[in-house]
C-alpha cells in the first residue's frame, strides 16, 4: 500500500519523490524556507552561535549558550522533541551518548525546534517535566531561528562539531531510531571515534530518519 505524504516525510523520503499534488506543498515549503532564511549547514562550516533557553537547569545554566555548551573536545547537538516516536525510541541511546560525550570532554545538548501551538506536546512546560529525567541540557528554540541556523530537517537529527567547533558529522545516531535491537550502523559514534583521532570519519553526512521538524505557519 502506498503511504501517506506524512508517513514518507517520517521515513525520511525526499520531497522530490512526492506526487504532483505534493509538489505544489514541497514548493510552499520552499517558499517558507526562503522567506525564514533557511541554510546549509555544510561539513567544515563553524557552529552558529546560539542564546536558549534551559528547560533542564539541573544541567547548565538557564539561557545557555554556545560556549557554555561546548567543551574541551567539541559539542554534539541533538534536534529532538517530547512527541516523536523516534525520539522516543532512542531516549535510552540520547542518555548513553550524552553520558559517553560527557566521558569524552564533548559536549552535549538536545535543542527543541517545534512549534508547541501545533504539538502542545512540545511546549516549554512539557519540555520542563520530561527534563525531570534527563541527564543533559535541553533547550527551547522559541523562534525557531536556531533550526534554521543549523538546516535541521528531522527530529532526531545530530551534528558534531570538533573542539574549534567545525561541523565534522550530521545526520543520523544510528540506522534504527525506533528500534535499538536492529542497529546495524552507528554513524555518530564512528564519528566521534574518528574525531578524537584526529583523522575524518569515513561518512560524513547521513540522512536523519525521524518526524519532520513542525514548522511555525
């Protein structure tokens, strides 16, 4: 059975691929993009700087920013949410990468980009209660400027930056968000190994397989 647009969007299909009807919804998209400044966030290109703020100040301070984030060894961000069932499978990874970053001297923030009028799910308030149990920053995109900044497409979506804060991977955790038992590639962890050795990683660039980042109208 054919899926639907919003079920081939989750697993990350190309809008290009869409049907005719769809592309008049991609070229809308485009034109949102364009008027909200969208860009690309290219490998070797420095981390924009940011200014959020914290739902999670049992880590870090409250606004926190790109400097307070980062740390000796560099600064791996998360574009995630509270609603998204690929978010949700991944939590456990979220918490073991972000307790391997911190052993690491990397840094380690998750940054929330929805918009909670749509998703209430995501509001500041909800980030707040799921932060209870969080062991790392988790930051409000009010405006929606930093996902912009950053070309974030989906949620979960990774970008690494090393310690002069150059973009040295983006994309995926891993090949099965929803499912840990069928992993079969860990991109960002080969990237980090890389990293720290001071050599490029093999891959570079993964297409993030997650739900959409939920656009402001």
């Amino acid at each position: 059975m054919q899926r639907n647009f919003f079920e081939r969007c989750h697993a990350g299909l190309s809008i290009d691929s869409l049907s005719t009807p769809s592309r008049l919804f991609k070229r809308s998209v485009l034109s949102h993009g364009a008027l909200k400044g969208f860009m690309t966030l290219n490998i070797g290109d420095t981390a924009p700087a940011f200014e959020l703020q914290n739902s999670n100040e049992s880590q870090g301070v409250s606004p926190m920013t790109l400097e307070n984030a980062r740390r000796g060894n560099g600064l791996i961000v998360v574009f995630e949410c509270n609603h998204c069932p690929y978010v949700i499978g991944s939590i456990s990874r979220l918490e073991a990468m972000a307790g391997k970053a911190n052993s690491l001297d990397i840094g380690f923030v998750g940054i929330n980009s929805n918009d909670p009028t749509a998703y209430p799910n995501d509001s500041f308030e909800h980030m707040q209660k799921r932060a209870e149990g969080m062991s790392y920053p988790y930051l409000h995109d009010a405006t929606q400027d930093i996902a912009h900044a950053y070309d974030a497409k989906r949620t979960p979506e990774f970008f690494l930056f090393n310690n002069e804060l150059k973009l040295i991977y983006k994309g995926r955790m891993d090949d099965s968000p929803q499912d840990p038992t069928q992993v079969q590639m860990t991109e960002l962890d080969d990237a980090i190994q890389a990293m720290l050795a001071g050599v490029a990683p093999e891959i570079s660039v993964t297409e993030s397989i997650g739900c959409s980042v939920k656009w402001k109208m």
